[in-house]
C-alpha cells in the first residue's frame, strides 16, 4: 500500500466512500502516526491510521455480497425512524454497504460490499453500468409511451433529461427496463412522466451480477469469476481487488 492517498486508504479499509473519508479528514476524526491527517497526504504499509482512535486497516479479502432486498427495507445507515434497513436486515458478520439504492417500495438485487473504492467506480454516472428492472404498470402500454422513454424524457422535478434507454414489452402492463444512470427514483419518475404508475418494480441485474434465484431476504457472496468479472468491468485490475495497488 506504499504511497496510497489516505482517502483511498479508507476506503479500501470498507469504512466509507473516498468522498465521505475526505470528510472525515477534514473534520478531523483521522489521524496518521498520532497526527492529526490532512487532506492529500499519502500513507504506507508502516504507517498506523486511525479514525476515532481506532486503528483500521485494509481487510485481506473485500467482501461483495448480492442481496434481494425486499420491498419495505429501507437503503440507509442513518433513518432511526426506519422499521427495517438493509444493512441490519442482511445480518453479515462485517460491515459493507450497498452501491446503489432501491427505494422503499422497490424489490430485487442490491450489492453490498466492503470495497469503497469499487462502490465508487459502481456509482459514477459517466460509467454508464447497466442496471436491469422488471416494471409493472397499473394500465396497458403504449407504444408511444414506451418509445419516448427510450428516447429520454425530461423530469421536471429533477430538472434533467433521462439517458436513451434499453425497454422490451414482456407483458401488456409488465416492461424490462435497462437504465446507465441512477436518478432518484427514476424509473418512477418515467413513468409518472406518461401517465403511467407502477405497480411492482424489480431489479434482476447489476452490471454482471444477476439476481437470479435468491429469494427476499437472502443473499449469497459473489464467486470468484463474477468479482473478477465485476472488478475488470468497474475498471480495476485482479492485483487492484486484492487490495495491492
């Protein structure tokens, strides 16, 4: 880890996001080697970090865990109002965190992982990652509707145009929807915009990672194929996963 920019280092130690540890240097809750850490300063293998005097470091193994989240779970660390959230509803023996939220209604595929700087390249929008869903309307569709929303349709409460998008008709109320970007609630939004509610909405796959038969509340740690498949398509190499960079 020699040389390893302390954000970095953070987040390769599952604690949070880059963004968020540059927070947290900056409120000074970090420090290195007894001093208080500052922002961009790098850190090696010799070094002892701490974040609320506790000492972290990088785990040998990231953990990456596919999850069916059911419908009523909350995606959040933070909401004590929150009946059930996800990352108390999973249960893991370690703390990871979801890349990527499905609200409160929705159900399907969430990933969660200690890997923050995987969680970053999963979230950045210019990526354009895939992210399939199963969306039942309350009414037929039509072909005008749903042409328009490949073609991108502008959110008003957003005040943004949706990206071009993969749609197929597998049902008269039921589509498969492909997006590349992550608005809130925007697969909702889309189809509020035609005059349209859903109903039921599911995500079945997340870049490479597909739900496949997991039920409501379970999950299952990724094999060995599929994180290496995930890494190279978030852009990292395999000596980059085991956390060597």
């Amino acid at each position: 880890m020699e040389g390893l920019r302390l954000n970095k280092y953070l987040a390769s130690c599952g604690l949070c996001s880059r963004r968020d540890a540059d927070k947290m240097i900056e409120r000074g809750e970090v420090r290195v080697n007894g001093e208080r850490a500052c922002q961009g300063m790098r850190v090696g293998s010799g070094d002892l970090v701490e974040v609320h005097g506790k000492a972290v470091c990088v785990p040998a193994e990231k953990a990456i865990l596919a999850y069916y989240k059911p419908a009523g779970v909350v995606c959040t660390e933070r909401d004590v109002h929150a009946d059930k959230i996800v990352t108390k509803e999973i249960g893991y023996h370690k703390r990871v965190t979801y890349a990527g939220r499905l609200d409160k209604d929705s159900e399907g595929l969430l990933l969660l992982t200690d890997d923050g700087n995987l969680i970053d390249a999963m979230m950045r929008g210019k990526n354009g990652h895939e992210k399939e869903y199963i969306v039942r309307a309350d009414k037929k569709w039509e072909d005008a509707a749903i042409q328009h929303m490949r073609e991108g349709v502008y959110l008003d409460e957003l005040k943004q145009t949706t990206r071009p998008c993969e749609i197929e008709r597998i049902g008269d109320k039921t589509l498969r929807i492909v997006l590349t970007q992550g608005l809130n609630r925007q697969i909702r939004r889309m189809c509020e915009s035609q005059g349209y509610r859903v109903k039921s909405l599911k995500r079945t796959r997340v870049i490479n990672i597909e739900l496949g038969k997991l039920k409501p509340g379970e999950y299952r740690e990724l094999e060995k194929e599929e994180r290496a498949e995930l890494y190279r398509l978030c852009g990292f190499t395999i000596r980059q996963e085991n956390g060597r960079y």
